[in-house]
C-alpha cells in the first residue's frame, strides 16, 4: 500500500523528521555534505578526477595537430554550451524516473541565485532506493552516452566531450550530496518527499523499522 505525507504526519511516534530543507537552503546543504570522508562524496571526487585526468591526456594527445586558437570553439562548447543543453536532459531523466516510480504531480524550477536546477514530484514518498535512483540515473545515463561518444567521434570533439563530461559530473554534485546524507543515516528506513507549494524536502525514519541503503 503507498504511503502518503499525511500517513507520516498523522504518526509521530513512528515516523520522526529527520531534516527538512527549504529550496532556498539546497547549497548550503549540499556543501555540508560535500565531504571526502563519506562513500558518496569519495565516488564523486574519483569520477571528477578521472575525468580530468582523461581530458589532460586528450589534450596532450591533440596538441601537436591543432593550436589553442584552433580548439577554442571546442573548449567552449565543451565547457559552457554542452552542459547548458544537458541541463535539461539531465532533469528529463530525473523526471522518467519519478514517474516509474509512480510520482504524477512533477514540479520544475529553479533557484538561479544558487545556480540550481531541480524536479520533484509533490507529495509522492519515495524510500531510499527509490530516491537514489532518481539520484543518479541522469549521471549514470549522460556519463555513458558521453564515454561512447568520446570514444567513437575525432580527436577535437573528443576534447570537448570530455570537458563536458567534466562539467556535467561537478554538476551532479547536488545528486551526490543527497546520496551523501543518506549514507549518513543509513540502516534507517528513510522515507522523503517534498511540498513542492511550500518549497520543503522532508525526510522521515520509520522507527519501527530497520534497513540499509
């Protein structure tokens, strides 16, 4: 049977908030949670080095064909035009995954001040699983599409790929970070959804009930 928001607040004794976040609060909630100690976070930083290590070698590779001048289109569409055009294919996928899970009443903003993008789905209740999928699916879905495309088109939009795989992993920081606080309070049964009207993310742990990510 799917629980619902109201479910959850109408039993205090069982259900406890865990943190609730305001919209306007995400950065710095992300930041607190960017710590290399915690598994999600090391799993970030490995991926973002790999992936400047594999535009430095891309780079040493093509210097001798093409000057600075020459790939300065490519480094620009790599690191500014790409990642604009992945953004919403990026919240796209973030959108598919909610609705498979069965979230219907899918909200879109954004807080440019804190340069974010986000989609929920209003008072749908998602359990750790369900969320990290939400989580990560665009990361999983771009970072190999981004791969094979490295891999198969010429050196110069080899470049530029791999600043845009770059870019779009630091962009997925937010998405780590939230994996990052789950691992925190991981072997709790944590249950999340937002109100999208109020701009709030809860979490709650169901106290009767044990589990592990």
């Amino acid at each position: 049977m799917k629980i619902t928001p109201e479910d959850i607040i109408s039993a205090p004794s069982r259900y406890k908030l865990v943190q609730a976040i305001d919209y306007s609060d995400i950065a710095g909630f992300v930041i607190s949670h960017l710590k290399p100690s915690n598994p999600a976070i090391a799993l970030l930083i490995l991926f973002s080095v790999a992936s400047l290590a594999l535009a430095v070698v891309l780079r040493i590779d093509i210097a001798p064909q093409y000057s600075v001048l020459q790939l300065l289109p490519f480094t620009l569409a790599g690191l500014i035009i790409f990642p604009l055009l992945l953004i919403p294919v990026h919240e796209g996928v973030h959108i598919i995954i909610f609705m498979l899970l069965g979230g219907r009443n899918i909200r879109i903003g954004a807080d440019l001040s804190n340069y974010i993008v986000y989609v929920t789905a209003h008072r749908h209740v998602v359990g750790a699983r369900g969320f990290l999928a939400v989580a990560f699916s665009p990361f999983a879905v771009i970072t190999t599409s981004l791969i094979a495309a490295i891999a198969v088109l010429p050196p110069p939009w080899q470049w530029s790929l791999s600043l845009t795989l770059l870019a779009h992993t630091t962009m997925c920081a937010g998405d780590f970070a939230m994996a990052a606080f789950l691992w925190i309070h991981r072997g709790k049964r944590i249950l999340t959804w937002d109100d999208a009207d109020k701009k709030i993310a809860y979490f709650y742990a169901d106290t009767q009930t044990e589990t592990t990510i």
